[in-house]
C-alpha cells in the first residue's frame, strides 16, 4: 500500500460498509488497473463497493479524513484511462448500485442507479412504446453512469442527441461528501445547468448515484439499409450528400473493408468481402414519408457509386445488421492479437480527408488500420492493429494516434466525440483550448473539488495529484 493508505483507513472502511465489500489484497486489486486503455495501468491501493448514496458518502469523508486520493469507476469500459488510479488511492466502484428505481411513462422518464447497464433499461422499456435513446456500441456491458461521466454517444445519436439531452437529473456526492440533487423530474429546472456541467466531468466534480433519464416515444416506424461501396471515397462522400439532401437519419455507421471482413467471418451476414465500405443507414418517424426518404437515398447512394444498396426485409433482419455493428469491435480480435481505438471528430465534410490521411499516417508507421465509425456526425474511431509483444509496435502506435488526432484538430474538429479525455488527451487540451479556457475550467472544477482528491491527474492538463507523490512510471501494455 502506499504511505497514504493507513490499516486505520482501512479498518474505517470495513466499518462504514462492510468488510465484503472492501479489497486490498493485489491479487484482486490488479483487475482494476486500468479501464479499455490498456495503455497505462496502475493499481489502486483500495477497491470499495458502496451500494447506497449514503455508503459513498461516508466513503469519500473518510477519504478526505485521512487526505486519500479517491475516484469513481463504472463497468470500466472507458477507452481513454478515465478510471486509471493514478496516484493509486480510493477506487469506488459503482456496479452494486443497479436498481431501476422507477419507470414513469407518464412523465416520461426513468430512475435508475449509476450501475445499471445500459442495455438494461433498453430491456426494461421493451413494449412500452417509449425508449432510453442514447446506445453506445458497448452498451451491453458500459453502464448509465458510466455514460453521464464521458457524455457517450452511439449510432443513434446523430439524430436523437448524446447523453447530456437524455439526463433530466442526478443525485451526487460530491467531493466532501454531501449528498445533492441537481435538476430532477421536470424539464428545464431554473437556474445554472448544472446537470449539463456535471455530463462529461469524467468524474472530475462529482460522483453521480442516481440519474434521471429521459424517455423517448418509439418511432411509428423504421427503414434500414445497407450502401456497398467499391471506393471508401465515395461512401464518405454519400453521407455529406444525404446529410445536405436535408435528410437526417436516426443513425448513419461506415465500416471498411478489414472491419467488414473481421463482422462477416464471426456473424456470417453476407456482407460482401470484396466491398471497399458499407454504409449502414436508418432512417425512423411517422410512416408517411418513410419511403420516400428511404428513395431518396437509394438515389442519393448509387449517385455517389454505391454498387447496391440492401435493405432490412424485416426486424430479425435489422436487429442482426446492428448486432453486426454493435459487435464490430470484439470481432477484430480475428485480425489481431491487440489493438487501439482512437475517438476524433471532424467536420463532416471532412471525412474523406481524414480517412485518406488516417491510411497514410498508419502506413508510414508501418501499422495497420481498420474503420468503423459514426460516420453521420463524423466521430471517426480508426483502429489501429498491433502486437503488444513487439514493444517497437506499441510506439508506432502511438505515435500514429497522436498524428491522428493532430489531424482532427488542423481540420477544425476535436479530439474526443464520446471517449473522453481522461489520462489519454491531456497532453492534447492545450493544443484545442486557450489558456483562459483550461483557467475557466479549473475553477469550475476547484468549485466542485477544491482539495483535487476527486479524479486527480485527469481531464485537465493542470490538474495534479492533491500533493501526493504519483506513482512512476505505470506500467505500459497494449490495448
């Protein structure tokens, strides 16, 4: 343990919610050493599994008793090291806390406990004519709190917004210990947005415990298609005539053609093998009109030299399409032992440089590349291909994400659409914000957590780790 975690801390911590529900032994401790970037890896010194607000709070009052480094962690399907200990500490890990608390149709929203996984309320509100809208492709396993933390997106959010127009609400502990609410049931609460602060902190402010979602009616109906494409060009082409055509789809993906190869040998849909990109494209709302949007782009896709264009003959159909996409990333274990999956935006307009300029970076870092991305609001996630064995491999890699999202900002985009900046981008935040800007950041967050002891050493580039030594250098692996 480090000279910070006392036997006296830890005693407390039995105390305050149960010797089962606390772990310092290494062995246990070690699985917790780093999220989806699995880049850096540190170890905390304590893992706590609080299962009430009240059991957080006592949780972080004795953190700041005994002047301990604490942060939150979810599922841990991060990918920018958002719940890397840095300095090691406190981790508090959400996951006991998964209780749909309510489900109101009504008013048109749910309840629920940061733990709960995405898919979960998906499940819950099957039948019922309403919807949680934001999806993330890990949605299966990523969990709701976890998604207010980093504001995730997913495919469907080009048309129906990213987290932070779906959370009405949150109860939080913040950094001291208090439990407080901020918005709630009703829409537009009076006053500062502090919901819309608290979305996208990366558990820098506060530690969400309870968030109220809201609901979305189902569509009255759905067309889904599949563009086949021989030139990525002309796929990334197509989504800016369908956006200008004035069309906005509930949801418009790209997968090249190593993604595709990888998504066809693990669920034999029938993707072509020989396409250079697919473009999956859903369009939903009032049936009226439907099919004339759905013409519109058969049209629009084959002006821009889309081979064939597929549609979804029926629900089974479509549901596997989005299995297809929504599994892209645990099929590319079939093209190689490791990979790194990075998060830029650029304009939309954009997207066929950038993909031109992804293929040449990785090619004159001698690594390999693969595409599956959001491709509607141009969240570009390259995955760049590698063996963590081959240490000369891990630095080409790097070197090749960070040119990448160099790219990202000369053309006017960012470097995170829905990953979050964590301990991955910080170097990055001086190069998209001013000076004054990161200053008007920090003292937000100092407002929040004065003492640094919530999250240190993330998000932003000053922010350091509440005069505690950190822990040099962490272990470097492959993603």
């Amino acid at each position: 343990m480090s000279v910070a975690i006392t036997p006296a801390l830890v005693n407390r911590l039995h105390q305050a919610i149960g010797s089962e529900n606390v772990l310092t032994a290494h062995s246990e401790l070690i699985v917790f050493e780093c999220d989806g970037f699995t880049i850096e890896k540190n170890c905390p010194d304590v893992v706590v599994f609080p299962q009430t607000a009240a059991q957080v709070s006592a949780v972080v009052k004795l953190c700041n008793e005994f002047d301990v480094p604490f942060l939150p962690r979810g599922a841990g399907t991060s990918l920018a090291g958002g719940c890397l200990p840095v300095g090691g500490g406190v981790m508090i890990v959400l996951t006991r806390m998964r209780e749909i608390l309510e489900i109101n149709l009504r008013d048109r929203y749910a309840v629920v406990e940061p733990g709960v996984v995405n898919v979960w309320l998906t499940n819950a509100l099957k039948g019922t004519g309403f919807h949680y809208a934001p999806d993330p492709s890990s949605q299966g396993a990523c969990t709701i709190g976890g998604n207010v933390a980093t504001n995730s997106g997913g495919p469907h959010t080009l048309k129906y917004g990213v987290t932070v127009n779906h959370v009405l609400g949150v109860e939080a502990v913040l950094a001291d210990g208090r439990i407080v609410e901020f918005g709630g049931p009703s829409e537009d609460a009076p006053g500062l947005d502090l919901v819309g602060a608290l979305v996208g902190s990366e558990g820098t402010l506060a530690i969400v415990t309870k968030v109220w979602c809201r609901l979305t009616r189902n569509p009255q109906g759905v067309r889904t298609m599949l563009g086949i494409f021989d030139s990525v060009d002309d796929a990334t082409t197509t989504i800016s005539e369908i956006i200008g055509a004035g069309i906005v789809p509930a949801a418009l993906e790209m997968m090249d053609q190593g993604i595709v190869q990888a998504v066809e040998e693990a669920f034999h849909f029938g993707f072509p093998l020989d396409a250079e990109a697919v473009l999956l494209i859903e369009v939903d709302g009032l049936e009226a009109g439907l099919d004339l949007q759905r013409e519109r782009i058969v049209e629009l896709c084959k002006q821009c030299g889309a081979r064939e264009v597929r549609l979804a003959a029926d629900a089974k159909e479509r549901q596997k399409l989005w299995k297809c996409r929504k599994q892209a990333f645990g099929a590319i274990g079939r093209l190689s032992p490791s990979y790194c999956t990075q998060d830029g935006v650029v304009p939309r307009t954009q997207l066929p440089h950038i993909l031109r300029r992804i293929r040449a970076i990785c090619a004159a870092h001698d690594v390999r590349v693969v595409n599956v991305f959001h491709a509607g609001d141009g969240n570009i996630h390259p995955i760049i291909l590698f063996d963590e064995r081959d240490a000369a491999q891990i630095k080409r890699v790097l070197a090749a994400s960070s040119e990448i999202l160099d790219e990202c900002l000369a053309c006017g985009g960012s470097v995170t659409g829905e990953h979050g900046i964590g301990v991955e981008k910080i170097a990055f935040m001086r190069k998209m914000f001013t000076p004054s800007d990161l200053a008007a950041m920090e003292r937000l967050r100092a407002a929040f957590n004065p003492h640094n002891r919530l999250s240190p050493d993330k998000l932003l580039p000053t922010a350091g780790a509440c005069g505690h030594e950190v822990k040099k250098p962490m272990r470097r692996a492959a993603v």
